[in-house]
C-alpha cells in the first residue's frame, strides 16, 4: 500500500511581512580601527516577493545578509522575524527562526560536505528535529525536495557524493537543505554568480517557481544587475554604497530610471549582450575609480569623491538621508537630486 | 588585401591524463585574425576555449600538446613565422615582441614579494636588444609611460607590492606589463572575471583606448557575452572543443545560426530595454572525455535529427564576406534556425 | 574528479595499493602481523630450558639458534611480537581518542573549553616522557605491559590533541559547517558527523605513527630492564641478549639481531604507509 504523501505545509500568505530589518548596524572592529561595513540598513522581506540587494563587493550587501539570516549579530538595530525579534528568541521561537529562515552560500563546492550524500545533507535536518519518522520517510521526503529543485528523477542523486555533481547540480541540492524545514525566507548570497550562464538562468527560473508556488520570500544579494532585475522584476532593488542604501525602490523604476548617480553608474557600465547598443551607450564617467576605505570614510555623503554631481559645501558636509522621492515609491539619498526634484515640483 | 596576422588552421589540442588516453580538448580549431583585428572566443567552462588560447601562444601546461595543425604568425613585411616549429629562444622572443598573454585571475599573476617596478624591470632586461643594455633610468621612463597609457600613477604603483593594489589595478598593470614590447597580438583569458562591474567597465574602456592608439590585434577569452558584444569585431562560439559558430558580433548576436548559440544567447538578461524571457540549454555540457557521436550539441539541441547523431557538421559559410570567413556555423539545420525572443514586461 | 563513490577509505587503499613504497609497506606490516598472529598456533609453546644446548648455532630443529637459556629462538621470536603490538595498538587508541575528542571540541568550542585543554596539553607536554614512564615503571615493579600502554597513551596525546583543533578551527569556518549550523543541528553531531570524518584520513595517519611510537617506547622500556621480564617480547630479547654479551659470539648474533630486524621492518613498513596514504590524502584535502 502507497504511504500518504506529507502533505502540503501551510505557506505564508503573498505580501505577508516576514523578515524586517530596522537600523541594522554592523561594525567590525580591528587592528587599523574600527570597520562599520553597515551603517543602518532598514529592509522588509515578504512572502512571495523577492527584494535585491546590489552594490559592489565591499559594500556591505553580504554583512547585511548574514546578520539578517541570523548568522551574525548586529551591533545596532534589530531583525525582527514575524514580528519578534530575534536577538530575544527563547529555544523554541529560536528553532523556529532557524527552520524559517535559511542562507544559500555562493560556493556550492564550498557548501556542501564533501563525506556526506545528497540524502544525508538535506535530510539532517528533518532528522535531527524529528520532523520524520523513519529512514523510508526520510528519503521521500527527500526525493520531493530533490524534485522541487528540478533534480529529476530524484532517486538517482540520492545516495551522490558532492564531487559526483557539477556547479549547478550542487547549488541545487544546497538550495533543496534550505527548503527542508519548509522555510519561508532564503536568503542568497551571490548564489548564482558561481555558475555558465545557462545553469544560472535554469536555478533562477527554479527559484522564481519558488517564489511564486510556496510564495518564499527572497533577500537576493548579487552584483548583477541583469540578474538583478530579472529575477526581482516585481519585487524591490535595493542599491549599497559603503554600508548604506543610498537607492531603494520598485526593480522597473530602479533600472529604467535610476536617480542616484551611482546606480546610474552601475547600470551604465553593464557590458549589453548586444552589440549595437553596447555602441551606443555612453557610461557615466566618475571622479574617481578607487572605493574609499571603510575606516576614512568621506564626510557627508560618501560617494561624493567619486560623485559627477558633486557640489561643494552641499555634499561633503552632512550625509544625505534616505527618503521617499516626490512622495513615490522610491527612497533615495541624494541631496541634489533631492532638491532638483523638488524645485521641479514647485516650478 | 590585408594577409591575416594570425592563422590557425585544424588545430587541435590534446591532455594526457594518467594512463587514460589523451583528451582532446580543442579540435580541428581554424581561423584568421587579422591586424587590428578583435575576436572573442565565448562558451561556458570546459568548452576548451581557454586552452585554445594558451594554445596559441604555445603555453599549454605540461601535460597538454598540440596534436595537430598549425599557426602561422605574420610580419609587416609579409614574412611569416610558423609558431609550432619555433624553438626555445625563438619562442621566447615572439611571445612578448609579437604576442602576448594576459592571463586569467590579475591576483596569481605577480609574484607577491616583488614590488610592481621590479615586475617590469624583469619584463623589459629580459628581452631587451642586442645593440645596448637599457639603463635603469631607460626601464623606469618605460615602466611609466607603460603604465600611464593605462591611467595608473606610475610614482606610486611601481613602488607598491601586489597585494597594496586592487584587483582592477593589478589587471591593468598586467595588460601594461603585456603591452611592454608592442605585441601586435594579444591574448586575453577573461579579463574582467571577479571585477566589479564599475572596474570591468574602466577596464573595457582601457581596452578600447588602447587597441586605437597602438593598433594591436586582441583574441579574448570569456563566458561574458556582454564583453563579446562590447568588445569583439568578430565572435567565434566554442562547444565541446570546436568553435561551433563565428561571424561578425552583429551576425552572431542578431542572427544566431546554430542552436547552441542562440540557447547561450537566451539566458543572458539586458539590463537595457525590455524584460525577454530567459531560457537555459537543457542537460549539461559533455565530458570532454565521452563526447557524443555525430553533433557534440545533439543530446541537448531542439532541432535534432536523425543525421545529428551520425555525422559531425562541418563549420560551413552562410554569408560570405570581405576579409576573413564570414557568418559560419557547423549545424546541418542553420538555414532553419530561428531566433526570436520573447518579451515577458516592456520597459 | 574521481568516479565511484569516493570515501576516504577507497582513497586510502588506491594511496596505499597504487604506490609501489605503499605497497611494499603494506605486505611488510601484514607479513610481520601474520608471522606474529598467525605464528601462534604453528609453533610449540612449550620451549623449555635446556642447558645443553645454549647457544647453539642455526641449524635445521632450531632455525635461528638456540639462546643463553638453550631455549629456541624461532619459537621466542613468533611468540615475542604479539605484546609490543598489542601495547601499541592500545597506547595509540588511547591518545588518538583523548586526542580527537578533547582536541575537536576545544577547536569547534574555543572559550574556556579550549583554554582549559590547551593548559593540560602544555602541562603534559613539559612532563619529559621517557623519565615519567622510568619513574613509574621502576616504582611499580610489577606493573603490567598493558598498563604501560595506557600510560604512553595518557602521556602522548598533546600533540596530536593540538594538531586536530588546529584542523578544527580551520574546518568550522568552512561553509558545509555553517550550513549545518544553520539547520541548527547541534554541536555533537556537527562536530563528530560533519567534522571529523573529513579528518579520517589524517586520524589514520596519526593512529599508525602512534602505534609506532609507542613501539619504540615501550621496547625502550624493555631495554633498560624497567619492566618485568614476564611474558615473551621482543624487547626483552634484544635486552637479554645484550645483558648476555650475544654480541660477541658470532653464533648468539640471531638472538640478538631477529627481534631487532622484526621491530625495525615492522616500522619501516608503517612509515612506508603513513607515507603513500599522507600523500593520498593530501592534494584530496586541498582540492576541497
């Protein structure tokens, strides 16, 4: 007699606020001083929407989201899970942080044990917190976790070793460990920027099934813009510059019409798949090429040795705040864009 | 009419392993290249283009060896060179004054406990002419304006230890280190791979810059078809060892001929204009060591036919042009690839 | 990559069984344990003294001479292996348990865990081996061969101890151990599941260069004449034959050089195989 599949766990509904992060400091402190790789960082994750973390590598994305999966503990500012936070969690709401909540590394042969097989990894676990009865559970369990993934058929990756599957295949399993305990958020850093260009478009249209099937919510860290704005095309983008988000808004608006000059930068400099209109584009030219060290960092608004809008005396005296754009949707931090937009409007 | 500075003819490059037998990692690769001329060599990892590249300038590890063909360089004055037959000092000769290499990962490629200045001193003693020793104010005043054309503070850097300097800095100080002795060739394996984007950017603009003033040919290797399309006048795809498809950057991102191609070429996301649909290439590329029968790309080609399996296209001409081979492509349906995308969100 | 399922066992046999100094390592140490083991039930245990017949030189009933005592020294040298074996199988899996259980949690614990053992392992480590077991072997005379394994075993673990949480600390920062960490799967089973099995191969090793050292040791101990001269044993054939001067009498030498050569080939062909198997092992641990 066939068992009764598990069944289907209860999903959060599309929209529901799960992850909340609000004033998220992290500050490292070492020998030449101390590091404040994130300076305030406010962020919600919803079910079922993903939001994009983009910035170059030293800006923070990846402190920001190692805090917010709870694997480090922010030096201000709270991660509120469901609305708890959870600095506060007793054992009980901590396992089910824990179980909710998942991070996908960006090296699959790094995330993976090398002793272990694909059944072991995912299945950990179920097994460790008795969320399966027996071995014959476990495995079915864990071939739908295979299958969720797109390893297909199931039974033929179970018993693999890591150094028996490719790239791809990797990420795939490492990304089935994190939907084990049915978790409702994952959070991945760069966990495509490992992989061929067709690998990488097939694990993102998995995730994007994820995304619009169990309706997981995504913190999607990346440096790439294409991948950026296709896989966050209805969620938000939100752009890092040494530790703080200076851009943050609707992924159509971020990239078709970005405001800040450095996403304006980012996206100018894309190299296009296309050659007529690689010709064709003009990338904003900065000031400057070197990223400022995060221990003499610049006064007032930090990009503003690199800035083509600089302005003396404006700039370089009080860091721009993070606010709503013309009253949209859109959060920026530019004191001349800022004051164009509103001197626009009142004209 | 213009002679090719580089031709390549039925070159195929083979690895021992252990006691297996060989693995032929490039097969029967032709092609010309021509002065001025700037090909990008595209394909995922394994596709054998970097060892193609190494191939060319005859660096190929220890254990790789060109099994067959031949490379034929040729001077201004119409002489040519076969660099298969060269010998050791002969060899050495033409890979910095012909031709030279820019290899993958700017981090490995310096040896960390000598200083930038001495980087170049070594470069530039140990080809130096016959007639008279170069001075060390000679080395210093080439050392700068090598370093110049590529818009690094030569004060500052030649007095620097590698690991003082950002991987987009040592990047460009090892295409200046190239450029060194006025190469009319050079090779390229991924040359903005791990850079940040606004770095890539600078870097491509370098490039530009420099291929108009010294007029230098440039063969680049990369999985980066956004750099092909900014970068090359002409595209050649590799699959499994064979260059599968070439033609002009137009040809081959406008009308892709064979399938491989256009399946690459559809899982990469523009950041400009509208949002297309993204596919990726069904399975997995070959082992290089068990390749399929007939067409290498069969298994995994939506146009395949009963006489894919048996017989290997041969790269044929589609579009004749002036200069060099035109749009070619090895699939015995090129007629009959179509290549439309479709556009899941307009901007 | 390899095909096959890749354990670290099936890499220790390809380590050992591909390299020829492996190999001939291997056959060493099996022949010498089947000479040992399998020599028992071959040979007469009764070997009495026999006071016509000492020193007799080799000959067809006593294949490699008779001794002092005219007891045959074929029959000495099957019997005398079996007890510095034993005793080094016991000092090793002594120090290899103390060592991978105290060194694996202070590495993956650090804190005051780890501050606690690296004190014992400095305290031990200052204790001067050789002169402790002196001291003990010559206060307890009748101490037993297997209590002196144990006290080697107690005495060595330091080092091994300190190299394993050197291991741990760099393995706890690998990512597999953070995604096990994120599943929340408990010290114990991250530590001795997710951990330690990528050491096996490295355990091995140090289990093997234990058993030779405590070897060494306790047929050092055998030697001096500290341990009681009970039960038939290697070392204290070579000790006897030297307190009896065999070393001047051409015909005597066997007594004197068998023991010997079975100590120094049976280690010899442990080093050969630590060797083949750390090379085996060693591109595998970097590669990962």
């Amino acid at each position: 007699m066939p068992e009764p599949r598990i069944p289907a766990p209860r999903r959060p509904e599309a929209g529901t606020t799960l992850l909340e992060l609000t004033g998220v400091e992290q500050t490292f402190h070492t020998k030449r001083g101390d590091v404040p790789a994130v300076a305030g960082v406010d962020l919600t994750v919803r079910a079922g929407k993903v939001l994009c973390l983009v910035g170059e590598s030293g800006c923070g994305k990846t402190t920001t989201a190692r805090a917010a999966a709870g694997l480090t503990r922010p030096t201000a500012g709270t991660v509120r899970f469901r609305g708890s936070d959870v600095s506060t969690l007793d054992a009980k709401g901590r396992q089910e942080f824990r179980e909710a909540v998942q991070y996908i590394h960006q090296d699959p042969y790094a995330s993976l044990n090398p002793v272990r097989t694909v059944y072991s990894t995912v299945t950990a676990g179920l097994r460790r917190h008795g969320h399966v009865r027996d071995r014959a559970e476990a495995r079915r369990k864990a071939a739908e976790l295979l299958e969720r993934v797109d390893l297909t058929p199931a039974e033929s990756y179970l018993d693999k070793y890591p150094h028996q599957l490719s790239g791809g295949q990797r990420q795939r399993v490492a990304i089935a460990r994190a939907l084990a305990m049915d978790s409702e958020v994952l959070i991945a850093d760069e966990s495509t920027s490992m992989l061929d260009v067709s690998i990488r478009v097939s694990l993102l249209n998995t995730l994007g099934r994820l995304r619009d099937q169990l309706n997981v919510g995504f913190l999607f860290i990346t440096h790439d813009l294409a991948v950026a704005k296709y896989f966050a095309w209805d969620g938000d983008i939100a752009v890092m510059y040494l530790g703080r988000i200076v851009e943050q808004g609707p992924t159509p608006q971020i990239i078709n019409d970005p405001q800040h000059p450095y996403t304006k930068a980012l996206i100018s400099a894309v190299c296009e798949p296309d050659p007529r209109l690689a010709r064709a584009k003009k990338a904003v030219r900065l000031r400057g090429s070197e990223i400022p060290s995060l221990t003499e960092l610049p006064n007032g608004c930090t990009f503003h040795p690199r800035c083509p809008l600089f302005e003396a005396d404006t700039c370089d005296s009080a860091a721009p705040p993070l606010s709503l754009l013309d009253g949209g949707t859109r959060l920026l931090a530019c004191h001349v864009v800022a004051r164009d937009h509103e001197q626009a409007g009142v004209g | 009419m213009t002679e090719p500075i580089l031709s390549v003819r039925d070159l195929s490059i083979m690895y021992t392993t252990g006691r297996k037998t060989g693995v032929t990692a490039a097969a029967d690769v032709s092609f010309d290249l021509y002065p001025g001329q700037s090909m990008a060599l595209v394909g995922e990892s394994g596709c054998g283009k970097t060892t193609l590249g190494l191939g060319l300038l005859r660096l190929l590890p220890r254990l790789g060896k060109v099994s067959s063909g031949e490379i034929v360089y040729r001077f201004k004055d119409g002489m040519s060179l076969d660099i298969l037959r060269l010998g050791k000092e002969d060899l050495r000769k033409f890979r910095w004054h012909e031709a030279a290499m820019v290899f993958q990962g700017a981090m490995n490629s310096f040896n960390p406990v000598l200083r930038i200045g001495e980087h170049f001193t070594d470069t530039l003693r140990s080809h130096e002419g016959g007639e008279r020793r170069l001075t060390r104010a000679d080395i210093a005043e080439r050392a700068a304006e090598l370093l110049r054309m590529v818009r690094l503070e030569p004060a500052r850097v030649l007095r620097s230890f590698p690991h003082e300097l950002s991987g987009g800095m040592k990047q460009r100080i090892l295409i200046a280190l190239a450029l060194a002795l006025e190469p009319q060739v050079l090779v390229l394996d991924e040359p903005t791979t791990a850079l940040d984007i606004l770095t890539q950017r600078s870097i491509v603009e370098q490039l530009h810059e420099l291929r108009e003033r010294l007029g230098f040919a440039m063969v680049f290797i990369t999985h980066d078809l956004g750099l092909a399309a900014e970068l090359a006048d002409r595209v050649a795809t590799m699959y499994a060892g064979r260059i599968i498809e070439t033609g002009t950057a137009e040809d081959v991102f406008y009308e892709p001929r064979h399938p491989y191609t256009v399946g690459l070429i559809k899982a990469v996301p523009p950041v400009v204009g509208d949002l297309p649909e993204l596919s990726s290439i069904p399975g997995s590329p070959p082992s290089l060591a068990d390749l399929p029968s007939g067409c290498s790309f069969h298994p995994r080609c939506g146009y395949v036919r009963d006489e894919c399996t048996g017989t290997r296209p041969e790269l044929t001409v589609l579009t004749e042009r002036a200069l060099d081979e035109g749009h070619a492509a090895a699939c015995l349906r090129a007629g009959e690839i179509e290549y439309t995308r479709k556009v899941v969100a307009s901007a | 990559m390899s095909k096959g399922t890749g354990g670290t066992l099936s890499v220790m046999w390809q380590g050992i069984t591909r390299s020829p100094s492996g190999f001939t390592g291997m056959c060493l140490v099996a022949a010498i344990l089947i000479f040992v083991f399998g020599g028992r039930f071959l040979v007469d245990h009764h070997n009495p003294t026999d006071a016509d017949a000492i020193w007799k030189p080799m000959s067809g009933a006593h294949w490699l001479g008779t001794n002092f005592e005219g007891k045959d020294t074929f029959t000495k040298l099957v019997l005398g292996g079996a007890e510095p074996i034993w005793v080094g199988a016991l000092a090793a899996v002594v120090t290899v348990i103390i060592a991978v259980v105290l060194g694996a949690l202070a590495g993956y614990l650090r804190g005051r865990f780890d501050d606690l053992v690296l004190q014992l392992t400095d305290i031990t480590m200052t204790m001067p081996f050789i002169t402790v077991l002196i001291i003990i072997a010559s206060y307890f005379r009748e101490i037993s061969p297997w209590m002196v394994g144990l006290i080697i075993g107690l005495l060595t673990w330091p080092f091994l101890t300190r190299s394993i949480r050197a291991q741990v600390l760099s393995l706890k920062e690998r990512e597999f151990i953070e995604a096990a960490q994120l599943q929340n799967l408990g010290t114990m089973r991250i530590v001795f599941v997710d951990i330690l099995p990528n050491m096996a191969g490295y355990i091995f090793i140090n289990f093997i260069i234990a058993v030779t050292n405590a070897i060494y040791a306790i047929v050092g101990l055998y030697l001096l004449g500290l341990l009681p001269s009970t039960a038939e044993n290697w070392g204290l054939m070579i000790q006897q034959a030297w307190q009896n001067s065999a070393y001047l009498l051409p015909r005597a030498l066997p007594f004197l050089l068998a023991p010997l050569a079975m100590i120094a080939l049976f280690q010899v062909g442990l080093v050969l195989m630590t060797r083949s198997l750390e090379q085996a092992l060693n591109p595998r641990l970097r590669d990962r």
